[in-house]
C-alpha cells in the first residue's frame, strides 16, 4: 500500500505527467519496445529517486516492460505530491510526501526494500547503502545510480572490497552527465535561484563552488544571466579550464568576501563553513546544488545566528551578528525544493540509460562481478542518435575511404 499525500490529487499528477512525456520521446521508443518483448517481466523494481513527472515517465516504462515497481524520493523535499498520488493510481507502490522528517523519510527507504527487489535504482546510493548496513538481508541482482556523489560513494565500496553485487554508473553515460549534469542543473538551478529571490542576476556577483560538469552548467547559465562569475575550484586542471572560459578562480574565502550569490555544487561537505560566513557580505543569498544538504554548515550558521525567520516561501532570514544570510531550500536541492527539476527533455535521455540499464543487468546476470560498470558504449550512441533525429539534426556520414584511413597507420601526408 503506498504512502502518499492524497489520492485526489491523481488527476493534477496525470497533466504534469502528460506534459513531461511530450518531451520524452527517446523513452517513449523505449517503452514502446518494452511493451511488445517485456525483458523485465516478473522483477521487482525499487528505486530511490526524485518524484518528479519526468521520473513518472520512467517508472511507467519499467512498468510496461514487465516489471512491478516501488519507488520512493531520494529528497524530503523533491516530491512532487501530485505526481505520487498519479503513480500510486497507476499499480506502482509510491512511498513519497514532500516535506516527511528524516524518520519518515527512511522509513519510505525502508518500504522500498520490504518489496525484496530484483533490481534498484538509486540517486544519491541511498538504497545501496541499507542494503550494505541494515538490510543485509536481501539480495538483487544489481543497482543503477543517477548521481556523480553516488558514484563516487560506490567506487569507494567497490575499491574496499565492500560492494556486494554490480551496479551501473548511469551517471557516466556520456549521453547523461554531459546532457543533464551540464544543461539540466546549470538551467534548472539558476530557475531555482531566480524563483526563490526574484533577483536580477545581471551585473551580480555569483559565485559557484565546484567545477565539474555540474558546476560548469551553473557557472554558463549564470554567465548568459549576465553575472560576474568566480568559480572555487580545488583541481588545478579544472580550475585553469574556468579561467579560460573567462571566470575569475578564487579560493574560498577570497571568493566568500565578494559574492552576492553562492551556489554550492561540489559533493563534499561544509564547503560553507564558519570562516566564510564570517567574511560574507550583508544579505548574501547561499543556494546548494549538491545531491545532499551538507555542503553549506547550517548546524554551525544556526548556532552563531541570533535569530532565525523565514522571510518568503523557500527563503530563510539568518541574523548573523550585524548581518543577514538568505538560506534557499534548506540548503537542499535548489533546483528541486524551489524549481520543478531539470527539463524533461535532457532527462529523457538519463532516463533512457536507466530503463536500458535494468535490460542489461538482467540480460548479463551471472556475468557480472560486484562493480561498478558503465553502459556499453553503444547505448550512449543509439540514444544520442535517436535524440538528435527527433531534434532535427542530422548526423555525418563517413565515407568507406574515411574510414579505411581513420583505421590505418600508412596514411599521413600526401
């Protein structure tokens, strides 16, 4: 039985739904395939993830291929309620209610679990961790993860002999981090920014923490917004790549004095912490782009604020001796405690690799060893094809001479 906010709210959940899958249509191929040869019949899906219309139409296609399906929010506060209540209609057990505690948020974890999945999906390892602590218990034949900080968390397990069946890096798709790492954060959590402020970004100085893909899409859109960008980055590679896009490379603290807005987006923790809240400027407006609500020290901002008020819907007001810190979200998922998430269009492909993902673990069960794999490179081609086709673009043709010399190593000036 699902745990939802309310069942009257389905038929809201089925618009949002049906205006996501206009934009879907790499995973609408996908469905329609998974339809007629059903290669997920009879398994257990679980997964973790945000409840949002663009996950809807994943966990729809999963549906249609054969599989039972239980899903849960991988964020207390990226449920869409209507979209849950949309899904709990449609025969998939919905553990999910924006706004639970953290209690009731690993009970929903839990829920999840108690389905004795064949197959998880995860946004952030949450999952696979109780499956590697508590719920020790109970065994799948593999795992698929969306997130770089989930990633990263398995490659740890996997390095320490600790991972106890395989799990896809869909994060390392090509066809997913370069898409929706770059454009979907960058877009969605700029909109986040601007809904949240209603500021004008133009002429402000925004400063965004971590350089990665993610990081470099907050940093363009920020840029195109028309801010004075400074990126705190510290890869020396990645941090000379920031300054010949033009941004000014600063350390954290020099970065902290001058900004007007900071955007976290590292995965890592307190990369906020008492040392810049000090250095800040009046009315500063900190965001978080990261997976998880550790990167700006709340705990330390709370203890040294003489008071706290929110001030506007997803906006709190920390009095922080003779000055204000504006908080968004939390210090949750801007782009999703605020905005609505990344457009469906780039998460069409993301999803398309995780539906694909699910096919492939089946098909290779017993094949594989407990690590951490990356999708055969030919999946990224076919969905990239597939999308570039139904965005109008057309795709170069090699001709045979091209390719015999692109093979060979006679050839060199003529």
């Amino acid at each position: 039985m699902s745990s939802i906010k309310d069942s009257k709210l389905a038929e809201l959940g089925l618009e949002e739904v049906s205006w996501a899958h206009r934009q879907m249509q790499v995973l609408t191929e996908i469905k329609e395939e998974f339809s007629i040869s059903k290669p997920l019949d009879g398994l257990n899906i679980g997964a973790c993830m945000h409840v949002t219309k663009e996950t809807a139409n994943l966990m729809l296609t999963l549906k249609a291929a054969g599989a039972n399906v239980a899903l849960c929010a991988s964020n207390p506060l990226s449920t869409n309620d209507a979209v849950a209540a949309f899904l709990a209609e449609q025969d998939i057990e919905v553990h999910a209610i924006r706004g639970v505690s953290n209690d009731e948020f690993f009970q929903h974890l839990n829920r999840v679990l108690d389905t004795n999945p064949d197959i998880t999906m995860d946004d952030g390892a949450d999952l696979v961790t109780l499956l590697h602590t508590d719920r020790m218990d109970i065994s799948i034949l593999g795992s698929m993860e969306e997130t770089t900080t989930g990633v990263i968390r398995l490659k740890s397990m996997e390095k320490n002999n600790k991972l106890r069946f395989p799990v896809v890096a869909v994060n390392d798709s090509d066809t997913k981090h370069l898409f929706d790492n770059r454009f979907g954060t960058g877009q969605s959590s700029m909109d986040g920014v601007v809904r949240a402020t209603d500021l004008l970004i133009a002429g402000l100085n925004v400063v965004v923490f971590g350089f990665g893909d993610c990081g470099k899409g907050v940093a363009e859109r920020a840029y195109g917004m028309g801010a004075k960008v400074t990126v705190v980055e510290p890869d020396s590679v990645r941090a000379l790549e920031a300054m010949m896009h033009g941004y000014e490379v600063k350390n954290s603290l020099s970065a902290a004095k001058i900004a007007d807005v900071i955007i976290t987006v590292t995965g890592n923790r307190h990369v906020l912490d008492k040392t810049h809240f000090d250095a800040m400027k009046d009315g500063v407006v900190l965001a978080n782009a990261g997976h998880f609500d550790v990167e700006i020290n709340l705990v330390e901002l709370r203890k040294n604020s003489k008071n706290v008020k929110r001030i506007r819907e997803h906006v709190d007001s920390y009095q922080y001796g003779d000055k204000e810190i504006l908080i968004l979200g939390e210090g949750r998922l801007v782009n999703l405690t605020v905005a609505t998430g990344h457009p469906a269009s780039v998460m069409d492909m993301s999803f398309a690799n995780q539906a694909l993902a699910a096919e492939w673990i089946k098909n290779n069960n017993g094949k594989l060893e407990n690590k951490v794999y990356t999708l055969p490179k030919a999946v990224d081609q076919k969905i990239a094809a597939t999308k570039l086709k139904l965005m109008g673009g057309e795709l170069e043709e090699l001709t045979s001479d091209q390719v015999t010399y692109l093979d060979s190593w006679e050839f060199g000036t003529s």
